[in-house]
C-alpha cells in the first residue's frame, strides 16, 4: 500500500481522530492539543540559531504546522500530506493565520523516488534545515519511513536533522502495555501497520547516511528521535 493509500486512514491516532471540519475546511485533531507543546519545545531548541526551510510529512490537520511557524517565524515551514482533506484543512489554517512564514501545502507522497512533485521554491537542492514526521510511521507500510529516510538523505542541508514523533518499541519491547494494545489494533486494521522499533529505524536511517542521536521520553507512552546526519 502507497503512503496515499494508508493516509487516507492516518487520522487514527490510538481510535481517536479528528472533529468534522467546519465550512472552512479547518480539522482540529484532538492529538495536536495533547502534544503539541512538548514537540515545539523540541523543535526549538533544534533548530536554534539561523533559520531554514522544514518540511514536515503527513501533516494532517495543519494544526501542528501552524504552531510550529507562530513559535519559530524565523524557520520557514513546509507542512504536506497525500490526503486531500487534509490538504484543505492545512490551506485552511494557514489561511486564517496569515503567516508569511508558512507555506501553502504541498502535495507529497514520501514513498516516491525521488519525492515529487514539490512546489518552486522548496529548497531541495540548496537543502533542508529539518525533515519533521508526527505520527506517520506506525500508521503507514514500512515504505514510508524508508522514504523519509531516503528524502531527507538526499535534502537534507549542513547540520540537517530529522524529527520523529510517536509511540515506538525499544529492543523488541513495548514501552507501555497501552502501547502493546494499539500495536495489535494497528496490525488488526492493516498488516502493513505497526508500532516500530527504533533500531530498525536507526538501521534503516543509518543506510542513508543518518545517526539516530537523542531519544526523548514524552507523555504519554509517546517518544520524540532525532536523527542527524552521520560524520
């Protein structure tokens, strides 16, 4: 299944999507309000100093794109997804917001090699501060979070990093039981699907030149990898 496909699903969040889009097109996900604060928290000590461009995949509401501009204006932010209500709901909150600083959604499907199609004026080329990814990989086929890896391998500028947000196993081992549960719903609904482990996403960083780096321990049962480029 193409990241398009299981995208059109990726609301799920542990049974819990989000709340019909007023006429406007704007969807507010319960989860933005839950995590939010701790991932722009994260986000802004990383991306201290100059700004850049970040492109962040599955963006979903909009919601968290949204925050993320407001709290660094400095940063340039490139929210996208493959699902079409999500597209509007994110045009639809910037819309309202007004940022300079964030950019129209951006159709884009992470399992393509290489990812297309992308607006004039990403930086692919002249390389990317950060690629961000809430919630994508354990609600999507492998082929995504090799996509992520490969893209931002490719995209990625001097001092790049990638930042992945969501429940995850440790050594085999689910970190909560709530965890062990939603992995076994997850794989119910799609084989494909799945709680992941962070040494096989550090392997698979690893193949496209990146070093997962910090592992950050958040509520509730969640965790935030940052992975940098490797020396």
């Amino acid at each position: 299944m193409r990241q398009a496909e299981a995208m059109a699903n990726h609301r799920v969040e542990r049974g819990r999507g989000p709340r019909p889009a007023p006429r406007d097109g704007r969807l507010d996900a319960p989860a933005f309000h839950r995590n939010n604060g701790v991932i722009t928290a994260q986000l802004r000590d990383l991306l201290k100093g100059p700004g850049g461009d970040v492109v962040e995949v599955a963006s979903g509401s909009g919601q968290h794109a949204l925050a993320f501009a407001r709290a660094m204006p400095e940063v340039t932010w490139w929210p996208s997804d493959a699902d079409a209500a999500s597209l509007s709901s994110i045009d639809a909150w910037g819309r309202q917001s007004g940022l300079p600083n964030l950019r129209p959604a951006t159709l884009l499907d992470v399992t393509q090699d290489p990812w297309a199609p992308h607006p004039p004026g990403m930086p692919l080329e002249a390389g990317l501060r950060a690629v961000v990814a809430i919630n994508l990989v354990h609600i999507a086929p492998w082929q995504a979070a090799v996509g992520i890896f490969r893209g931002a391998g490719r995209h990625l500028g001097a001092g790049g990093v990638v930042l992945l947000y969501g429940p995850y196993k440790v050594d085999g081992a689910h970190t909560a039981p709530s965890n062990a549960a939603f992995d076994a719903d997850l794989r119910a609904r799609d084989p494909a699907w799945g709680v992941r482990d962070t040494a096989d996403l550090a392997a698979c960083a690893r193949d496209h030149g990146l070093t997962l780096t910090q592992t950050l321990a958040v509520p509730a049962n969640n965790m935030i990898l940052v992975f940098d480029q490797s020396p």
